[in-house]
C-alpha cells in the first residue's frame, strides 16, 4: 500500500491517546454516539467531528498494521454511509441477512453496502476542498470568506454583496478578490 495513503492521518492523534506503535498506522473509526465515547473512555480532545453533506459525524483514530488499514478503511466508509442513511431513513440500507436474501431471489437485487467507492469519493473531495477554504482562510480571512461563499452555491452578486457589506469593497475591486482567491486556491492545491 501507498505510503501517502497510510500516512494520511499521521497529524491525528489515537483515541486512547497513547503513542501509535512502530509499524502501525492511524485510521478513523465512526463513533456514533456519546454512550460510546463513555463506554470505551476515549480521550475527547483527540475525537473529530467531520461533516459529510453537512451531517457532522464524531470520528476518532485507532492505530493498525499496514494489512489491516485497508479493511478499516472500508469499515469506516461503509458505517459513515449507513450512520448517514439511517439519519435520513435511506430505504438503499438494508441488513447484510436481507442483502443475502436478496441476491439470491431471481430478479431482485439489494444494495452491497460494502460498495462506498463513490461516496468515499464524494466525502473524499468535500474534505479536500474544506481543507483548501482553511488553509486558503488562513492565509486570507476575505479569501475564505469567499471561497466559502463560493461552496455555498452563492451567486456572484450574493457575493459582491457580502463582500462590499463586511469589508467595504466596491464591485470592481470585489471582482478582482474573487479571482484572487480563486487563484491562492488553485496555486495551493497544485503546490501540495
């Protein structure tokens, strides 16, 4: 396995808030509600919350070996969906029994919930570009703010608006920020 991938969550830290072992690699784990955090008495400050589609989900990091960061990847995606899907009552989820039923009756299908490649993907991207708004936010409030406004499906006078009413900027000069930030996000997606 890549390198980068099973050093991606390097920067996290483990639930239990040990040091990782020597040849072991972080991977999140779903943490769905606080009975657990309790339960399992997980170091809080090192729990995350991240958003999938604007569904905040707590996440925290267990240390495994090279071979098993794969399947706890593929566990995590498909919890993450099903954890979503029962928040929104998705009919698609359905029990591994009943997915096995299924299959096997002639002309009927069920929904592998095992299959998350494309909302992987699609969470994948999100973090990404929620990362770029940070760290482009970082170096530029008004960027962000921008970049922000951007993500949020706003128009362009929504965002001349906003940007002439907090920051005082006139519609030319608002058309130059947008580039700008448009610009710092593209050079430090490109430049990682």
């Amino acid at each position: 396995m890549d390198d980068n991938k099973l050093n991606q969550y390097a920067d996290k830290k483990a639930y239990n808030n040990l040091p990782v072992p020597e040849g072991q690699y972080l991977a999140p784990f779903l943490i769905e509600d606080w009975d657990t955090v309790k339960a399992m008495n997980l170091y809080r400050d090192n729990l995350e919350t991240w958003h999938f589609s604007g569904i905040p989900v707590l996440v925290a990091f267990t240390p495994v070996t090279a071979e098993q960061f794969p399947g706890t990847m593929k566990l995590f995606w498909s919890s993450v969906r099903t954890h979503i899907a029962e928040l929104h009552g998705d009919p698609n989820v359905i029990s591994y029994d009943k997915f096995l039923d299924d299959m096997s009756k002639e002309g009927e299908g069920g929904y592998d919930p095992a299959q998350t490649e494309s909302f992987e993907n699609t969470t994948l991207l999100g973090m990404i570009i929620d990362d770029l708004i940070r760290e482009v936010g970082e170096k530029n409030p008004r960027y962000g703010r921008i970049l922000n406004l951007i993500k949020q499906d706003s128009t362009k006078g929504e965002i001349l608006d906003a940007l002439l009413d907090e920051y005082g900027i006139k519609k030319t000069q608002a058309y130059a920020e947008i580039k700008t930030a448009q610009k710092l996000a593209k050079d430090l997606y490109y430049g990682n």
